[in-house]
C-alpha cells in the first residue's frame, strides 16, 4: 500500500509503498478515503526535519540531552551513530482521516465492513491507504456527512476541547488568536455555541477571509489599538475567555491575552505557544492560564487509546471519542462550514507537492489541505501484507532443525524498534555467511526503512510472514515483552532456530510451552541475555574459575526513574521490570558464579513519591557451594554515577566490573586494570556470532543455562511482588 513518510534526516516527504498493516483485537482496519493534513503540527514537523543539525538540537533539547547522555555512557562514537540512525527513520505523517471500515477487530461488535468512520491519532490515522486505528479513536460518520468532510474530525476535536476547556456560554465573548485551520474551525464552534468572537492574527490574508466569511469581528494583533477595540468590542467588560491556537516561539499571545480578558477571565492554550504570563496582569486581574489537550480526555492514555477502556460518561462527559462524533454531529446539522476551508486537494501519489506547500516551499497560501485516496479496482482488493525489497535469498541447505555447515544462512527478523536499530542490526549485518531475508515490524514502515538499509528480500507487517517463510532457516525476535513466547513457540515449531530478545517469558506457563517447543524441534534457542559474552565478563570469569572457596558477588543496577505508567511496569506488556529487566542481571550472576541455584530470596525497598517498590529491590541468589549474589536492582540513584557496577569477593582477591567499560583486579598489593577505551562493549556481536557458530555445527548456545535463569527472573519476580506488600 501507498503510505507518505518524511525523511527527517532531509524534510523530504515521499510516498512509498509498504505493507499494509494487520488488525488485531480492539482495532478497526480502514481503507482511507481521504485525510487532513495539519498545517500546524505536521508543517511543523517537516520545518523540523529541513533544519540542520544544530537547528534540530535547538529545536528539541530534550532529544540532543539523550544524545549527550549517551555519548557519557557509551562514548561519543556511539552517540553520534545512534543519533544519526534515529535522524534517518522515516517518520510516518497524519493523525485525522476518514474512509471505510475493512476488518473489525475481535471484541468490536458496533462496526462492520463497509462502514463509513473518521479515525484519529498520531500512529494510527497515518497518511496511508489503509490503516489500523483503536476502536476508541474512530467513529462512525453519520450519512450527511461526507467522508471528505468527516476527514476533520480530528482536527475538528481539537477545536471542541479548547472551547469546552475555555466554558464558553451562550452570549460569551471569546476572543481567538491565531486564524489558522484550528482557529477558523474553533471560530465556528464558538459561533454554533452562541458565542460572539473577535479573531486576531499578524497575517492579513487571515484576518481579512475571517471578516469575509462572517465569522466575527477581526484585528491584526500589531495594530496599536487592538486593546481598545476588543473592550469597545465587548462594551469595556472584557473578553470572557482568550483562546490561543498560534504558534510562536515568545509569550507575546499569552501577554496579550492578559490584557483583553475581563475580571477573573480565562486564557486556554491550544498551539505551540510559551506560556509565561505576565504577574501584575494575571494576578490583579485573578485570571486563569489553562491549557488544552489535543482531542480530550483520554489523549496520550494507553488505557483509553489502545485497551479500549472507556471513561464513564457519568464522569468524563467528553472524551476523545465523544468530541469526534461532536464535531461530527455539527457537520450533519450544518452548523459548519467546511468547503471554504478547503483551499488544495491532492491525490496521495502527489503527497510530495502537498507538503511542499504546507512548508511554504511554493510561497503559496493554504488553510485546508486534503489528500485523496482513489479506489482501487476492485474495491475489495486486500492490500498486500508483504513487500519485495530485493532479489530473493536462496534456501539455505539442511534439513529441519539441523545445523547448517556449508551454505548461508537465510535469516529472519521480527522488530524495528530501537534496539533493533541502534544495537543489533548493525551488527548482525555484519555477521558472515549468513543473507538477511525478511523484516517485519508492526506497521511495516520501520521495516520497510531498515530492510532497504541492509539489504533484506522483502519486508513484513505481520511477524508470521518472516516465521512461516520457506527459505529462513533461523529467525531474531526482537519484538516487545509480551510476544516473545508466543512467537518464540511459533517459530522453534516451525523449524526455524530462534534467538529471542530477553525476557524468554513472562509467567512459567509461558516458559514451559516454549522448552517443549525447543525440545522437540532439535532447533537453537539462544536468549538475549548478552553481558555474559562481553569481553571484560569473560575476562572477570576467567579470573576466578579455578576457584577453591564461595565467591561473594554484589551487583549494583542503577537504572534510573520510570514512571508508574510505564509500559514495563505493566504485567502484560513488560511482565515488570524484574523479569523485564533484572533478567539480565540475574543471568550475569548464575554465569558467573557457574554452580547450581539453591534459592532466591527478595527484599523491597520502602519508597514513596511515585517511586514503586518493586522497582527498587535487593535480590539475594543463593548457590549450593555457598556463594552469594546480591543484585541491587534500584531505580532511585543519580545518573550521574555507573549504571553497572559488579564486586566480585573470593580467594583473597578482589574484581570490580564498571559499566562493562573498566574492569579493576587487586591481589595482594597489586591493583590491574583493563579498560575499553572506545566505549562499552556488553557482547552483542559475540552472542550473535556465537549463535552462528551454532548453527554450523559449533558449540551448543547452551540453552538449558537460559532457560535456568529464565526460572529464577519469574520467581524473583514473584517474590517482590509479596515483598512490597502484594500476592504472588
């Protein structure tokens, strides 16, 4: 399918074709038929990308802070790569659209195929042919609506929540600043709530077509005289509330607001505007700074947006959801008026020129740009779930399960994210003997991006499309938490070797089903668990292997904040951050120490202010030769100190492992140090080409070994769920 993505390294905007993407439960699967390009957010984002570097890091701080964090870590070099690789994934464009509902999701029984819907959200309503969008971010278009026009409504809800976060009342005088698209269209709902309006906007060309099409009086916000006429305006009360849907890089419209709002008047900011007010206005005047947030309640709410759990409507009148068929049910009533609005029309192949002009490439003018989506013939056609990239890879020789010795081996990969970017496709791609052979992500863009990268046979937006292909022998899955058993399972009972990103499983249900796959497949499973291929790891193993008494390891994880709400901290998702994360810690220790587990025992820290307990836990590891692990798994430490530290205690002698970048040996009175000076190496490209060494009749990858510590993350997580206070 035709989808229009932004090279952000350039700004450029093209159209490409990739797959389509697959629906899943909760989801409706539409085929577009037109979509509304925002002028605001997405010129913006395509101004970001035609910036230079230093211009980009000017732009977004936030983004050049993690960049430099990086380069402390992990060394300027690896900055600078991981930098460069984020600036050249495309960036998929478009969050408001309409069309016809092709697939309804398991668990949506209010849709069918062939109903007309407008969908919403950045991710989902993308600028694409065909798209997958959460039942909570599409609704259904009533029948004198056109698609044409239903392709607003996301736009169109943002322009609703701002006047409903404004109060606006029957009689109010509101002022709006900024006349773009989303302040025409906020204009409009004013005026269909019975509100008066006074526009104002530095471009004539706005303020002109406002007073034209009869939406309120209108001022361009430099004359000297704008005060006077917003209090003539509104007999010298002042205005009831100040709207601001401009976008500046100074407080000037928040100032202004100030000054034209009455006693105890609200200024609500809707575009991207600084937000310092002025203390003598807003105080003496006892005004309100407020602020509103995209579509409604529910935005940027995964529990909303992507489970589908509605707010009850006893609670939370207004929703995301509920704003859209809002905006909508104003259209039907023709309440608004769009048609002036729309000043270009585009068929997607010329999405290109589109973004052209809403960049100010052309220096023509625009309020309203809508792309066209033409139906294909005949319309029932099903979008292809896979792209060719290249020539195929031939199949590589051997039969089911068994190692390859003598041809290449055709590999498979499932995830695009930014691990895989960053971290392991570089290096596998280095890996020889082997042909990269297909790619898949969940929407297929990121695939699509990194499969012409490197070289990849064809790209995928459904992970079984790579598993069940013929002619891969071997497949990474590098997906999130949740999937990696079932498709792990999938893949080992398809006969494909598997190397599964860490965790293996989240639950001993799960790792079981997949041990019984690996043992009657004959095929290698290798997990994730990479720090015990690092160099300076096996250097420290070394050290102390032909030891004669316990060992004594203290193994500090400073991992830094995350909020409550984060994706790992769900237990469906994640699984939690101990058998999310700690996995590799505990794997750290079992190698290293190389005995038999004899128990676990969990301690959780007392914590408050957002921080949870069981992200800050002792983890004791006992071994029947009577070694002891403590792993410090923390997440309320300085970033500024080491992420990883190991202490190592045993026969006299002393090991301490630093962010796997210096390693400190003391025997006697005699201190030895190692160190990488070109930054951390924690093993990935060993792990992976010991992985192919398998597969060639090599050493065992040992899966047995990961499948132990696989066991102890779930029962370590178990019991820091009791520690800090819950049921296991």
């Amino acid at each position: 399918m035709k989808q229009v993505l932004e090279n952000f390294k350039t700004g450029a905007c093209t159209v490409e074709e990739v797959p389509a993407p697959i629906n899943r439960a909760g989801f409706v699967l539409v085929r577009k038929h037109y979509s509304l390009i925002s002028s605001g957010t997405e010129g913006g984002t395509v101004k970001l990308g035609q910036m230079s570097l230093l211009g980009k890091a000017r732009a977004r701080p936030e983004q050049a802070r993690k960049v430099i964090q990086v380069a402390k870590q992990q060394g300027l070099l690896t900055a600078y790569q991981v930098a460069m690789r984020a600036l050249e994934m495309p960036v998929a464009l478009g969050y408001s659209s309409a069309g016809e509902v092709i697939e309804a999701g398991e668990g949506i029984d209010d849709l069918r195929p062939g109903d007309r819907v407008a969908c919403a959200g950045a991710g989902f309503a993308n600028h694409a042919e065909v798209v997958s969008v959460p039942r909570n971010l599409c609704v259904r278009v009533p029948p004198e609506v056109s698609l044409r026009h239903a392709a607003f409504t996301t736009i169109g809800a943002i322009a609703m929540q701002s006047v409903r976060v404004a109060r606006a009342q029957l009689g109010g005088n509101i002022v709006v600043i900024g006349l773009g698209l989303v302040g025409l269209l906020t204009s409009q709902i004013l005026r269909a709530a019975g509100c008066r309006v006074f526009g104002i906007d530095i471009d004539p060309e706005r303020t002109g077509f406002f007073r034209k099409q009869n939406y309120g009086e209108a001022a361009m916000g430099g004359d000297p005289n704008v005060r006077e006429r917003v209090l003539a305006w509104t007999e010298n009360c002042g205005a009831d509330a100040v709207i601001i849907t401009a976008a500046t890089e100074d407080n000037g419209p928040v100032a202004m607001a100030g000054e034209l709002l009455r006693v105890k008047g609200r200024t609500v900011v809707v575009g991207r505007t600084p937000m310092t007010a002025p203390r003598e206005t807003y105080l003496f005047k006892e005004l309100e700074l407020c602020t509103s947030m995209a579509y409604g309640p529910g935005t940027g709410d995964p529990v909303y947006e992507v489970a589908g759990v509605d707010y009850p409507i006893g609670y939370v009148r207004w929703t995301e959801n509920r704003n859209m068929a809002a905006f909508l049910g104003l259209l039907a009533d023709r309440r608004l008026s769009l048609d002036e609005l729309i000043t270009h029309e585009y068929k997607i192949d010329d999405a290109g020129a589109a973004f052209d002009l809403i960049s100010g490439r052309t220096g023509k003018r625009s309020i309203a740009v809508l792309l066209h989506y033409p139906l294909h013939e005949p319309d029932v056609r099903q979008p292809a779930r896979r792209v060719t990239l290249g020539a195929p890879a031939s199949a590589a020789a051997g039969d089911r399960g068994a190692a390859i010795a003598t041809a290449a081996v055709n590999v498979g990969v499932v995830g695009a994210g930014s691990f895989a970017t960053n971290e392991f496709l570089p290096l596998l791609a280095k890996q020889p003997g082997m042909r990269l052979r297909g790619i898949a992500s969940a929407t297929g863009v990121r695939a699509r991006a990194l499969g012409k990268r490197y070289g990849f046979a064809f790209c995928a937006a459904e992970a079984m499309e790579v598993i069940n292909d013929s002619a891969t022998r071997a497949v990474f899955l590098l997906t999130r938490h949740d999937t990696h058993a079932p498709l792990a399972e999938a893949a080992l009972r398809a006969g494909r070797h598997v190397f599964v990103e860490k965790p293996l499983a989240l639950n001993l249900e799960e790792l079981e089903r997949v041990e019984a796959a690996w043992r009657e497949s004959g095929c290698q499973l290798m997990v994730g668990f990479n720090r015990r291929y690092a160099p300076l790891a096996l250097r420290l193993r070394d050290e102390f292997a032909q030891r004669a008494q316990p060992m004594s390891v203290s193994y500090c994880a400073n991992v830094g904040y995350r909020p409550p709400g984060h994706w790992l901290h769900d237990p469906a998702a994640g699984g939690g951050v101990i058998v999310g994360e700690a996995c590799h810690h505990i794997d750290f220790c079992l190698w290293l120490v190389n005995r038999p587990l004899a128990g676990v025992r969990v301690s959780a820290l007392g914590v408050s202010g957002g921080l949870l307990s069981s992200d800050n836990v002792h983890i004791e590891l006992r071994f029947e030769d009577g070694s002891l692990a403590v792993i410090r798994y923390l997440s309320n430490g300085s970033r500024a100190y080491a992420s990883e530290r190991a202490e190592v205690f045993c026969d006299n002698r002393t090991a301490v492992l630093t962010d796997f970048r210096l390693l400190e040996l003391a025997q006697d009175s005699r201190m030895r140090r190692q160190r990488r000076w070109l930054g951390a190496d924690k093993g990935h490209a060993a792990q992976i080409a010991a992985f192919f060494a398998a597969l060639r009749g090599g050493e065992s990858v040992g899966t047995e070994s990961y499948l132990a510590s696989s066991r102890a993350a779930i029962e370590a997580a178990r019991l820091a769920v009791l520690a800090a206070g819950g049921t296991g």
